[in-house]
C-alpha cells in the first residue's frame, strides 16, 4: 500500500488521556488537517520538477535517510543528497519539512511510488479482463517472470481500479490506517506459487508449441546474428524492439553521436549502443553510450551485443547505469522475438480455419 499523506501519523492526533482529548482534540486535529492541507498544497507545488526529477536522478545512487547531527553548512563539508535536497525544499518555501524530519522520506517514496505505478498500470490495464486467473495468466504471457517482484503492486492495481475478484479479500482500513497491509501476505504466497504454476504452464505449452511448428527458415538463431553485418544487427535490433512494443528510430550511418537507435515506451526514450563483435566489448561501448545519452537528452542507455562485455566495461555501465545486454540476454530476446513468430503463425492458421469453415457454409 503506498503511503498516503493523509494518514501519516504526523497528521493524526496521538491521544493524550481522556480528559485532555475532550479538551483538546478538536482543535488539535484541526491544525493538524490545515498542517496537512499546506504539505499536500506544497507538495503539488514542488512535485514538478523537484521531487520527480530528484527522485530519477539519485535513485540508482540510493537516497541517504539519516538525518544530519547539524543540519546546514558544516566543517567537514560532506553532504548526502538528501540533505541538500532537504535544503533546496525549504529555500523553495517548504519550511514544513524543518518541523517533520520524517516527512521528506515519505514523501520521496510516494514520488517513487507514483512514478512506478504510472507506467505498470499503463501496461497492465490490457490484461485485465476476466477471471483473476486469466487476467495474471495473460499478464505472465507477455511479462514473463517480472510477476516475482510486481504481484504486489498488480493487486494494488486491482484494488485502486475497483477491480474486484472472489479470491481477494482486501483490509479495506489499509486504505485510511497507516502501516496496515492492503493483503495478508500468506494471500501474497498464494498467488505467488500460484502464477509460478501459470508461469510454468506457458513455458511447457511454448514449447510444445515450437516442436509442433518449428520452421528453421522463419526463426533466427545466434549463429544468424553473428554472421550478420554491423547495419544488418542494428535493423535486426530495430525489428526485435518493434514487435516488442516499442516506438524506434534509426539514426544516421555516421556522425551518430553514438548512438544506432533509439526506442521509446511508456513516455521513455533509450539510445541503444549496437555492437556486433566477434571479441569482448569494452568500455569504448560504455562511453559512447553515455555520451549519446547526454547528447539527445534521453532517459536511459543500453549497450546490446552479440559478444559479452570487458569486466571494465561492466563496471563503468553499473557506475553510470548503462544498461548492458550481452550475449545470454540477447538470447532471451531472440526467444521472445521466436515466439512472436509462433504466434503469429498459430493466428494466421487459426484465420485460415475460420476462413475455411466460413466458405464450406456457404458453399
């Protein structure tokens, strides 16, 4: 359950025995509510650009939470990013945040929170449909494993849409009752092993499905890739991110920047780095990658190749979190893009029967 301002213990009267609550609580509540009131008319305020971009632009290098002894200029002139954030919201008029040193924390997670959720419930509203079992068996197709760290946030997704199966019994207080859980987690353990069932289901019928109507003509394999030239791979890559769902755009064959392609999805843009190497790819690949990042203002690099990376090249990516797609993973992509081809096949042969049937009935 994300945390919602509204029920942070800081906006909520602590009771203080009964005769001062029948005293006080009123009015302490009141100002209590015009305390919350200003945060939320504040946070709205500085969400754009402050939070959101604070939040993209430090969440690979972690968000120091410990509060400093002396807030403020100090001899040792060491910094988190926190701390200077803190000090760039209250400059910005945020002075609420010198009375609640627990609040920014939250804040920023909800940020986290929201900014997540907005692409996930953009790519899972298609799937809901039906039965839970359908709808999570429809999701695990496209997705694959990603259920294992996203099942969570698809029931939040359930709940928030009012989208409402048998087999889920929400804590509706989790909605107005800070820290209380939206599902049990033995509910979560359940459809846990229940989508590795679903999961393994697919890959089995997958399978079946390739040995059924396997065309070696159609499908492409890593010897394929490798024998192909540097522009081959790249309109290859453009191929595989196109019917993966993304938006892609070519660049010109020389004065690049360094970058091959670039691909968007859900308001993202990436410049992908395309090395077809016989040898291991080193951090000239990085580089590049970083630096057409910079130059088209992009949101994240990738550097993809046929080969496996430098150690040293692997380093630099993680420092400056380029994301890097060798050999293996590449492998994982040409699986999907292979399936896609069944798929289509089995479309195509299902029109042909319905074609079929239709004319037999009308002949």
């Amino acid at each position: 359950m994300p945390l919602d301002p509204s029920f942070y213990p800081e906006f909520q009267y602590q009771t203080k025995g009964f005769l001062k609550d029948l005293l006080g609580k009123k009015k302490e509540q009141a100002q209590l509510n015009d305390l919350l009131r200003t945060v939320l008319r504040k946070y709205s305020e500085l969400k754009k650009p402050y939070f959101a971009n604070f939040f993209h632009t430090v969440r690979n290098h972690g968000v120091e939470s410990d509060e400093a002894a002396t807030p403020g200029a100090r001899t040792n002139g060491t910094y988190s990013n926190r701390e200077l954030f803190r000090e760039v919201l209250i400059r910005k008029g945020f002075t609420e945040l010198e009375e609640l040193p627990h609040l920014l924390d939250k804040l920023l997670f909800t940020t986290g929170f929201n900014a997540v959720y907005l692409g996930f419930s953009n790519e899972i509203s298609r799937h809901a449909n039906g039965s839970l079992e359908n709808t999570l068996r429809s999701w695990i197709a496209e997705t694959g494993t990603r259920f294992r760290e996203d099942l969570s946030l698809f029931f939040y997704f359930l709940w928030n849409n009012d989208i409402r199966h048998p087999e889920l019994e929400y804590v509706e207080q989790a909605s107005s009752s800070f820290g209380t859980p939206l599902l049990p987690w033995r509910t979560i353990d359940t459809w846990l092993q229940q989508c590795e069932e679903i999961n393994f289901d697919i890959l089995v019928e997958r399978l079946a499905t390739k040995l059924e109507h396997f065309d070696p003509n159609r499908f492409v394999t890593m010897y394929h890739v490798d024998a192909m030239s540097g522009y081959d791979f790249e309109t290859f890559l453009a191929d595989i991110f196109r019917t993966a769902g993304y938006d892609v755009e070519g660049t010109k064959l020389s004065g690049d920047q360094g970058a091959d392609l670039f691909v968007s999805r859900f308001g993202k843009k990436t410049v992908i780095q395309a090395k077809n190497y016989s040898g291991s790819v080193g951090n000239s690949a990085v580089q590049e990658a970083i630096s057409a990042k910079s130059f088209y203002n992009c949101d994240e690099a990738m550097v993809v190749t046929n080969s496996y990376f430098t150690r040293s090249a692997i380093e630099l990516a993680t420092a400056a979190s380029v994301r890097l797609v060798g050999r293996n993973d590449l492998q994982g992509y040409l699986d999907d893009h292979n399936q896609r081809i069944i798929e289509q096949f089995r479309s195509e042969e299902a029109e042909n029967s319905g074609s079929s049937f239709t004319e037999a009935s009308t002949g």
